[in-house]
C-alpha cells in the first residue's frame, strides 16, 4: 500500500511540473511576443517622428500642456490601426506631414505679422481626428499705446470683413452666370478664385485670420482646417517640380494696417 501511495504522488508531482512547466514556457512566449510587439510599435512611432522634424513627436492619450515648445502627440490605438492598415498608415501620414507643414507655415505667418508663436501643440486622436492648441504673442501689439492697440484690431476687422464681402459678391456673380450643374461641378474652383487664389493662399489666409481674431492670443485648428493645410501642402510640393523659385512662407502677405 505504501509504494502504491509514492506511486501516486510521483505522478502527481510530474504532472505538476509538467503543467508549471507549460505555464512558464506559454507565459515566456507571451512576454516574447509583447516585447517584440512593443519594440515594433517604438520603431514604427521614430519612423514617423521624422515625418515633423520641427517639433516633438510623442505617444499619449492627450496633448501636451507645456506652455513652451511644439508638438505631436499621436494615439497609441491610432498607432496599432496604423500598422494594421496600409490605407488608414497613408492617410494619417499625410496627416502628420501637414503638421509639420502647418508648423512653418505659423511660423511665417507669425513673423511676417509681428507675432511669435510662444507654443504649438497638436494631437491626432484614437479616429484620426486632428486638434491642435497654439499660443502666440503680438510682438508689435505689445509695444503699442491702448488707443492704438484698439485701432488696429478695429482696422484688422474692416479689412478681413471687406475681404469676404468681396469674395462674396464675386461668387454670387459668378454663380448667376453659371448653369446650375457647372455651378455645382465649379464651386470648389470659384470658392479658390474668391477667397484667395491657391490653395497655399487660402492655407496661408485661414492661419492669418485665427491670429487676427484671436484676443488672447490663442488659437485652435480643427481637422477641417488641417486637411486645409495638407492640400495646400501638396500643392506646394507638386508645384516644386515645375518651379525652381518657389515663394518663401509669409512672402506674399501684405498686411496694412
């Protein structure tokens, strides 16, 4: 009876470590597989950090909160839909090549007007959705009396109202003369010829304006006004291989005010 009981226990105890055995070698397998997944996912995230060598690319949840700098703060969930999906990695890339446009471009503007752009952070969120959060400080306003001050916000009003009633009376002439299909087919093309030219021009025009009506002098961009900012930054790149000389940004802004 006692050898059979030491019979039992030893195969017991080998069917023990066996099982701990195969616990181990699983949960390693595991452990494996997430280091490799996660170096992937880091080498992925510097690939596309060298898609805006301007500012500060990082992973989260949220956008930064720093007064100073400038970045971009990716999804990580965005990050795996990425790498799972040529179409949406593509997309999104593009995204983040426009941020780095939108980042030189703030930054013409800013100097071309006398304003600094204190910080510049930005955030693509879980569905791709853009938002960015800017600060800048009017440099030229500062230096300024109250009384001149308040002038020229007033005199920066009537010429940014005076520009749309313009751009709204050319449209509306243009669509009288147009048959209704050709009006509809046109509308993106008359939208351009009235309210700026070129895309680059209307891309151009949309941050100048954020910075003229802003009373603190903060500024948001939605991912309206970033898929603005990435055609025109395609338009400036296809148009790089047919013009040698390609305009400086903040080059044709001619503000008086």
């Amino acid at each position: 009876m006692a050898m059979e009981i030491t019979n039992n226990y030893s195969s017991y105890a080998a069917q023990g470590m066996a099982g701990n055995t195969k616990k181990k070698e699983t949960e390693k397998t595991q452990e494996t597989a997430e280091s490799s997944k996660s170096k992937n996912t880091a080498e992925y995230a510097n690939g596309l950090a060298k898609l805006v060598p301007s500012v500060d690319f990082k992973v989260g949840n949220v956008c930064s909160s720093a007064k100073r700098g400038k970045s971009l703060t990716v999804n990580p969930q965005l990050l795996e839909k990425m790498q799972n999906d040529p179409e949406k990695a593509r997309d999104m890339e593009d995204m983040i090549k426009g941020v780095e446009s939108m980042s030189k471009l703030a930054e013409g503007i800013a100097k071309a007007t006398g304003w600094t752009i204190v910080y510049q952070h930005s955030y693509i969120d879980e569905n791709g959705k853009y938002h960015c959060r800017m600060q800048g400080r009017n440099d030229g306003m500062l230096k300024l009396s109250d009384k001149l001050r308040e002038e020229r916000k007033k005199n920066s009003e009537k010429l940014l109202e005076r520009a749309k009633e313009k751009a709204a009376e050319k449209k509306e002439k243009l669509e009288e003369t147009l048959e209704e299909k050709q009006a509809a087919e046109a509308e993106e093309v008359t939208a351009e010829k009235t309210e700026g030219g070129s895309a680059y021009n209307k891309a151009e025009q949309l941050i100048n304006e954020k910075m003229a009506a802003s009373k603190d002098g903060t500024i948001y961009l939605s991912d309206a006004d970033m898929k603005t900012i990435i055609k025109a930054s395609q338009e400036e790149d296809a148009g790089k291989t047919t013009v040698k000389d390609q305009p400086q940004i903040g080059a044709n802004l001619d503000l008086k005010i």
